[in-house]
C-alpha cells in the first residue's frame, strides 16, 4: 500500500525482498491479499484499486507507529541492493509531502513526532549521509515542527555538501533558507539577536531567485511573500522598523517582482498579490528620516 501510494508499481519480487520474514509481516499481506482482496496480484504485481485508496486504507487499518516501523525496515533492506528501484523507494519516503499524508495522527493531521523520528532513524543508519535532498527533507519537517535551530544545522548540512559539487541547483535549498531565516524570528523573535542580518538575508535571496532568468517561471520564491505579513509584526518588527537595509532589500524586492511578467506558470494574480504583500510589509516601516 505504501508502494501504490507514492505512485510506485509494486513488482511481487521487489515487495519481498523489502519486508522481513517476520510473521507479522508475511501475516499482515495475507490478511490483505486473502482475507478482505484489498491487494490482488496483476501481472507479477502486488496491485490497489488506487493509490488515494491505499492512503485511506493505511489511515483507517494501521497506526503510524506501525506504518514508521515498516518504513524503517524497508528502507534498511532497500539499502542491500543496487537496483535504481530501491534508490527511487528510498528517495520517495524520505519527502516530508509524501510522510505528512501517510503518518497521520487520528484527526487526519500529520504525526511531527513520527516523522521526525522517522528521519533521525533514516539518519542513524548512514545510507543516505551524502545525500543533499535528504537533510534538505530533514530540514523541512523540523521546520513544520517549529524545531529552528535544529533545522537549520539539518538544512546547512544540506549546503555544505551542495558546495562540494560543481553544478549543484541550490534553488531549493536557498528558497527554505529565506523562508527559515523570516519565519524562526518572527515566531521565536526572543531567542535570537540578529533580526536585521536575517531580515536582509531573506530578501537579498529572494530577490536573487527572482531576478534569475533561469527561474521565470518559478512560482515558490513568490510565495515568500506570504510570510512577510508575520515577519513584519509584533516584536521582530518593533527590531527592524527603522532598519534602513531592510527597507532597501524590501524595495528590492518589489522592484524585482514588479518587473516580472505573467506567464503560463506564474499568473497575474499571483504576481499582483505578491506586490501586495511586499506593499504591506513596506507601510509597517518607520519612514526614512
């Protein structure tokens, strides 16, 4: 079910060569296959009616703690062979997207905890230790978490490895960098002291993701400035309101997202809410003396 779920052809020998020969195991897939026919086998595959039935079907019949358990094994066992479709299983259950919607807690929300354990067990065993997008996924769930501090070491692992590769795309990378920097001192502003370094970070990026030509068609680093409306209230703007770097770097911004033209993956009306934002965050600052 985990395999359908992330959209994966569950072929029958790659399936047993990821479950152990527990009984539990071996028992849970006979239960499903012989008991109720919610797995059938389709030309050498283990097959679900859908991979959004196999995500309510491993809400309704599994806890998380189960489910954490029989990705952890897999992703140990998967570890054993050389095959790309071991690589690619790996690859898809270390995305935090992917685990919000399959560790779930009763209420439907996802399990933070499981998660997180989830990756520290992924990071105890060593596997995937040079693999950016994995810290770089590590990172992310800390981040939901409200986990800052710790996010951000996972997160600058993640860079530190990127830097040792000649041609590495930072997009990704740089794009939770910003959102990190704005979002951990708006919502902890006491535990840090250096708001208006942060502040002008943030922008300076996301105005060098904007301005990228490459990148015109992007639409996450617009979607920075849906969190400039916390960053800019409360404490933290009662910090920065009269910082002039971080009135020049706003201006930047609007400077760089106005220029921008609408096209087929960023509309106008993403784009003119973005000048909104940006707008409302410039109104909160002191005027310039």
């Amino acid at each position: 079910m985990i395999y359908s779920y992330l959209g994966r052809s569950a072929k029958i020998n790659i399936i047993n060569k990821l479950i152990s020969k527990r009984s539990y195991d071996l028992a849970s897939v006979n239960f499903l296959y012989g008991n109720f026919n919610i797995i059938y086998i389709k030309n050498g595959e283990y097959a679900v009616p859908s991979s959004i039935f196999s995500r309510e079907m491993l809400k309704s019949l599994f806890r998380a703690d189960r489910i954490k358990s029989v990705i952890e094994n897999s992703f140990v066992k998967s570890s054993e062979f050389g095959n790309h479709e071991f690589s690619d299983f790996r690859r898809d259950v270390m995305q935090y997207g992917s685990l919000q919607r399959i560790l779930v807690q009763p209420g439907g929300a996802p399990d933070l905890d499981s998660i997180i354990s989830l990756f520290r067990s992924f990071a105890d065993t060593g596997i995937e230790k040079s693999n950016i997008h994995f810290w770089q996924q590590y990172s992310i769930a800390l981040y939901i978490n409200g986990e800052y501090e710790l996010s951000q070491r996972r997160l600058d692992t993640a860079k530190s490895l990127a830097r040792e590769m000649s041609y590495y795309d930072t997009f990704m990378l740089d794009h939770h960098q910003a959102r990190l920097l704005l979002v951990s001192r708006a919502r902890k502003t006491n535990e840090y002291k250096d708001h208006e370094e942060a502040y002008v970070e943030a922008l300076q990026t996301a105005v060098r993701l904007i301005s990228d030509p490459n990148r015109q068609t992007e639409r996450d680093t617009l979607y920075l400035s849906e969190h400039l409306g916390e960053a800019f209230a409360g404490e933290a703007l009662s910090i920065v309101r009269k910082s002039p770097r971080v009135s020049l770097a706003l201006h930047a911004m609007l400077e760089a997202v106005s220029s921008r033209r609408p096209n087929a993956s960023v509309g106008s009306g993403l784009l003119r809410r973005t000048v909104r934002d940006i707008r409302l965050a410039l109104e909160t600052l002191a005027p310039a003396e």
